[in-house]
C-alpha cells in the first residue's frame, strides 16, 4: 500500500480526538516505530543514547517517502494513511494523525534520510525548530532512517519534568517490548548506550520472539492458547500457575496488531486465574486477539492505546473462558517450593 502524504482538510481533523504530545523519549520511540510498522518494514533498529535524551535513531527497510513529500511528512495533519473520514473508523494502520513528525521536530533536531524503490538516490534532509534546513541527495537502501537530537532543548520546561536516566530508559524499554511483541513478524533490534540488548529474529513465532526480550524463567512457564468464535481470534501464551509476579509488568495485550490497553481485558485475566495465584500475584499473558475493526473503537485516546470493545462482555467472557479452560486442562498441581 504505497499513497501519497496529503494535508487532511478540516471536516477530517475536526474529528480525530485532540493531539498528541510528545512528553518524554519514549513518546518520540513510540511514534516513530509505528511509522516504521506503518511502512511495512521487515526490520527495525531502535538505537537509544543518554535514555534518549540526546539521540535516539530508528532505521528500518520501509517504503521510505517520496523525496518530493518530505517537508509535507513534518507538516501538521499531514499522513499518507488516510484521506476521508471514513477511514477512521475502518482503520488498519497505527498512525493516522499526521501529527507526529511535526510534534517531534518542534522540539528537537532532526535528522532524516530516507529512500523510496523508485528513486535512484535517497534524500538526507534536517529540521531544526520544525523548519528544513537541509536537503541533499544520497546514496542509502530503501528505507529510513530518522536521528532525534537533543530532545527538549527548545522548552526547558518539558525536559525539567524527565525523570532519571534509568526511569526513562525503562519507559523506553517497556515500549520495545511491547512493539517487538505486537510484530513478531518483524525482527526489532533494540541498542541501549551502543550495546545490544536484543534482536527478535522476526521469524512470525510469538514464542520466539518472547524467549529473545525476557528471560527463559518465564519462557519455561508458558502454555498456549487458541480459540476462535464468531468474528473474534485469541492466541498466545498463558503463564501456569507456577509462575506470577507482584505487579502486571508480563501482561501484553495485543489487537489487530496494536499494543492496547483494556480493563476489560484486565479483569478477564484477574477471572479466569482468580483462585490460582495467591492475592496480589498476577500472571504473564501474552494475548494476540484479532477482531472485525468494525467492532473496536480506537479513536478514544490520543495516545491511542486504550481501546474499546462495542461487545464488551462478550470478549471478557470469551477471553477468560479460554484461559480457564486452558488452565482446567493443563496440569494444575503447583511445584512445592521452599519458603525461606
Ligand atoms: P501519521 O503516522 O499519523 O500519518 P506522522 O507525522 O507520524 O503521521 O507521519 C507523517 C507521514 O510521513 C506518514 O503518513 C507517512 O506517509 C510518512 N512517514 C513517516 N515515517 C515514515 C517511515 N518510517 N517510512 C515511510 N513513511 C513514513
Ligand atoms: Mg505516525
């Protein structure tokens, strides 16, 4: 699906729930990964120095942008994703906004280079307080590459409230996960501080991908599931009852291929495991669901993670009988561990 990146005129944006911002290094990730997702990249390199303060480089193998659109790209409501209101509601890809890129250059450097198969050349272009400053031609494989510097530097405010290094590395880490889960279908690479913190070989396999971000303790611990009714698909992997953890940290819950949060969904969990773990244990669930796009609406956030389901009992129903079941049918009988 190659379009074009056109302005979206008002009657459009007067619609869309009110803008994004861009609030700490992980937002800037998070967007632009999503773009990268949105280009239907095989692979993508997620490259943070100094918790993304200072440098954060994302680089896949996308369609690129077309050399003549790339100053629109960093315009306002500018996207090539949709074109009429219509297409909110029937959405299939992460962004749709044509907010971001103009968001995340008004507060920082920008360093583009991208490149398109039907161009000869790539372009290498920078913006600086949103403005290009730079455009020339080079040579680069199809794809981009996008290098935010200095994020933050023009309001001092918004850097003032960033918290440690370490607190924004973890945010920014949470997100990698969750993004590399949600495509397993594309290798992520994820580089902190010039190390290598992992690599999902993008091989389509959940469990591949799982056992390459955490650690094989919980791989060990994990069953599958699968069920499927009516228009709605659930599949993924389960903790036993062997497994939990204080808070929901291993809790991923994907739809359509988009992370999202749900309480709905949350609370079929808390269900179906609710005699199983001791009182504030929860265990991992990695739930792929997919669904009718006419059955969800995504438009409620801006940040867009929070979804809501039109049949909401239904899915909590179905989602926590699948896992109850799974659980009846699995050996329920707990290892004995020792207690100190
Ligand atoms: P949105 O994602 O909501 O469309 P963005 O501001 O994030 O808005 O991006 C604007 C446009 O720039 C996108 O619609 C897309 O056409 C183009 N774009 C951004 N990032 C990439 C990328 N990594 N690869 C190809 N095109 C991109
Ligand atoms: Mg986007």
């Amino acid at each position: 699906m190659f379009k074009r990146i056109k302005k979206l005129d008002e009657k459009i944006t007067n619609k869309i729930a009110a803008g994004e911002v861009i609030e700490r290094p992980a937002s800037v990730v998070k967007e632009l990964v999503e773009n990268s997702i949105d280009a239907d990249a095989k692979a993508i390199t997620i490259e943070i120095k100094n918790a993304g303060k200072t440098y954060i480089r994302i680089t896949d193998d996308g369609i690129g942008i077309y050399r003549d659109d790339i100053e629109l790209a960093f315009e306002r409501h500018a996207t090539s994703k949709i074109s009429s209101d219509r297409d909110i509601y029937n959405l299939n890809s992460l962004g749709f906004r044509g907010e971001a890129l103009a968001s995340i250059a008004s507060v920082s450097n920008v360093e583009i280079i991208t490149k398109t198969k039907d161009d000869e050349f790539g372009i290498r272009a920078e913006f600086r307080n949103g403005k290009i400053v730079y455009k020339n031609e080079v040579g680069c494989p199809v794809g981009t590459t996008i290098i935010i510097k200095d994020l933050f530097y023009n309001t001092p405010v918004r850097y003032k409230f960033l918290k440690s290094d370490a607190t924004e590395t973890n945010y920014i880490s949470i997100l990698v996960n969750k993004l590399a889960l949600s495509h397993p279908e594309i290798s992520f690479r994820y580089i902190i501080n010039n190390k290598n913190i992992f690599t999902t070989p993008g091989n389509k396999d959940i469990y591949s991908a799982i056992l390459s971000i955490y650690d094989k303790e919980i791989a060990k611990n994990l069953i599958e599931i699968y069920n499927k009714k009516d228009d709605v698909k659930l599949r993924g992997y389960i903790s036993n009852i062997n497994y939990s953890r204080g808070n929901r940290q291993m809790q991923s819950i994907f739809v359509n291929g988009r992370y999202i949060k749900s309480k709905i969904i949350t609370k079929a969990i808390d269900e179906a495991y609710k005699t199983l773990l001791p009182l504030n244990k929860y265990p991992a669930c990695f739930l792929y669901l997919d669904i009718n796009p006419n059955m969800i609406d995504v438009n409620i956030h801006p940040a867009k993670t929070e979804i809501r389901f039109h049949n909401e009992e239904f899915i909590k129903n179905f989602i926590s009988n699948t896992i109850k079941e799974k659980l009846l049918n699995t050996n329920l009988i707990p290892t004995i561990k020792m207690e100190k």
